[in-house]
C-alpha cells in the first residue's frame, strides 16, 4: 500500500494521458461531445499536480 500511496502522482499522470489520447481518438474518429474526457484529463492533471506538492 505504501508503494501505491508513492506513486500516486505518476497514476493520475499515466490516467491524464490516457484520458486526453482517447479524447482526440475519438474525435477522429467523429464523436461529437469529447469534452468529458478533456475535462476528466484535466481534473486528474490538477490531481496529479497537488498530490506531488506535499
């Protein structure tokens, strides 16, 4: 559990990217409400950004 609390900054990173690369694939592929996932990479990047600033 202690290795999982230590990396936790680098999961909502790994998430973030996740979230924002099936974003623009599904916009290639011509979804039309993608927002959701930009706004979920978002909330996870700031996620990400708190919990490295201990």
């Amino acid at each position: 559990m202690a290795a999982f609390l230590a990396n936790l900054s680098a999961l909502f990173l790994a998430l973030a990217f996740g979230a924002a690369v099936f974003g623009v694939l599904a916009r290639l592929l011509g979804a039309r409400r993608v927002w959701p996932f930009f706004a979920s990479a978002l909330l996870l990047l700031l996620f990400a950004l708190l919990f490295r600033l201990e």
